[in-house]
C-alpha cells in the first residue's frame, strides 16, 4: 500500500539547492509539473521513476510511506510501484494488442477475460483512430500507443503511481484521462505544457532552471476556469475530429453546444 510519497530537495543546474523542505504526495492525488521547456520537468519525473536517492544529477531523494525504498522496490519491476509513460515509450514486443494484455493480466493473476475487451475499449475513448484487438503493438502509432498503456495502467496495472510525460501531443482525450485515472484511486503526475490538465489536478509543480520553483494548490477560481477551459477544449476536440475526418467546417463550431 502506498500511502504518500515525498521528494526531498536537489539541486538546480547552477548546483545551487532547491528551496522547498519536502513536497508530499498522497495515495489518489492529481499533481502536475509544468514549466518552461528545459526546466527540468522530465528530470524530476524521472527521480521519482528511479526512486531517486542523491544517485542522479539532481541529488533529489525520494521516499515512500516514509521510508527509503529498498533495492528490491527499486529495481525489481514486477515489484515497482512506479509506471511511467512517456512520448518515446513502445511497445516492442511482436504480439497483438490482445496477447500483449492476455500475458499482462496472466501475469497479474487476472482471470477475468471480460478485461482484454475493457482494456482496448478504454483506450479507445482516448484515442481517435480505434484500435483492433489483432492489430500488432509495434505497429500501434504514438498516440494509440500511449492510450493502450494508459488503459493498460488502470485496468490491469497493479502500480499504484502513474507518470505521465507530455501525452498530450498525442492528441489523447486528455480530460478523459485525468478523470479516469483519478477515478481509479491512483496517484498520478502529469508533466504538462497543457493549461487544462494543469487546472484540473489538485497540486502544480511549478519548475524553473532544473529546480522546484514553487507550489501551488487548485483553488475554486481554478476550478471554475477549468470548466471553461474544458469547455472551449472540447469544441477545439470537435473541429480537430472533424478535421482529422477530412471533413470542411461550414459552421462556425465554437458558438455550437453538442451534446
Ligand atoms: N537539477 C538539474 N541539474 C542539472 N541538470 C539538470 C537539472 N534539471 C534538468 N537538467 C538538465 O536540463 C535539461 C532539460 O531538462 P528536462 O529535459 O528535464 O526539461 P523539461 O522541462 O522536461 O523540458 P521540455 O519541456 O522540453 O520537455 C536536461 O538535459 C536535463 O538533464
Ligand atoms: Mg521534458
């Protein structure tokens, strides 16, 4: 079980330390990181993929449920809390989006063969171009990759932590997923350029020069400047199918509600 996770501070790239105490994190949080490009947003997803301890460039540390992470957690990957998905993450195994899930739920120890189809249909609501059952993982484009492992992260996963680097640019239903993955009682950290999944997570990282810059926590403005956004985005998410489609627009889409 994990309960919370708290990342201790490093240092910047001018070697000079970061001035937080310690950030925590609880079991079931929204976190994203966001800040400019080269800010070091990937390095400190990627110290709490490794589980840091002062052993990166950073010199971050991290903790789970308060204690250092033993080497069995750390480097044994059946035992990793720790899922991470990023733009360059494949699949490289030659099987079939279903047999890839079969070995993953068989290795988990799930016999509900009701899980496959969930799965698959579940990255589908992420993903504009479906994704078939016999379709080979390697052939999988990016988007459809990351949604499948997205699906495959809240459906099958065991990993109670779910990183999530730039899946934007996937042009994932991202809405979708914040929603989901948090429905799912996981922990999940989104690293963002994304002005929508920043305002629906609870907690902002705010990265500047390779250090933790600040901290911000949702507040009811936010919430409601979400909703807005969410909205505008979804009349964007319209006119984008209806492009990827092949079709022309010949109303004008913002000032319609769809259902
Ligand atoms: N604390 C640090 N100390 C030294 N180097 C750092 C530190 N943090 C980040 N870097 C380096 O700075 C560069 C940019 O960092 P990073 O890739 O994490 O940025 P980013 O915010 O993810 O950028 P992008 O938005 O383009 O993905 C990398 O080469 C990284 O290794
Ligand atoms: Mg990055």
């Amino acid at each position: 079980m994990i309960r919370e996770l708290i990342i201790y501070p490093g240092v910047d790239k001018s070697g000079f330390r970061e001035r937080f105490t310690y950030i925590k994190l609880k079991a079931g949080e929204t976190v994203s990181i966001v800040g400019p490009t080269g800010s070091g947003k990937t390095a400190l997803i990627t110290d709490i993929e490794l589980l840091a301890q002062e052993d990166t460039y950073t010199k971050r540390r991290i903790t789970i449920n308060g204690q250092v992470p033993s080497d069995e957690i750390r480097y044994n990957p059946a035992m990793k809390p720790i899922v991470m998905i990023t733009q360059n993450t494949k699949c490289f195994a030659d099987l079939t989006t279903e047999e890839f899930l079969r070995i993953h739920a068989r290795a988990r120890k799930i016999s509900d063969h009701g899980v496959i189809k969930d799965t698959i249909d579940l990255a589908n609501t992420f993903t504009g171009e479906k994704i078939k059952k016999d379709t080979r993982v390697t052939v999988l484009s990016g988007g459809q990759t990351r949604s499948l492992l997205i699906a495959d992260a809240i459906l099958i996963g065991a990993a109670p932590i779910i990183l999530l680097d730039e899946i934007e640019n996937a042009g994932i239903f991202k809405q979708e997923v914040v929603r989901l993955i948090h429905n799912a009682g996981k922990m999940v950290i989104f690293v963002t350029h994304d002005p929508v999944i920043a305002l629906l997570t609870k907690t902002r990282i705010i990265m500047e020069n390779g250090a933790v810059k600040n901290i911000l926590y949702q507040n009811e403005p936010e919430i409601r400047a979400a909703r807005n956004l969410l909205e505008l985005d979804r009349k964007i998410g319209n006119v984008r199918e209806e492009l990827r489609a092949g079709k022309a627009i010949t109303f004008d889409f913002l000032s319609v509600n769809f259902a």
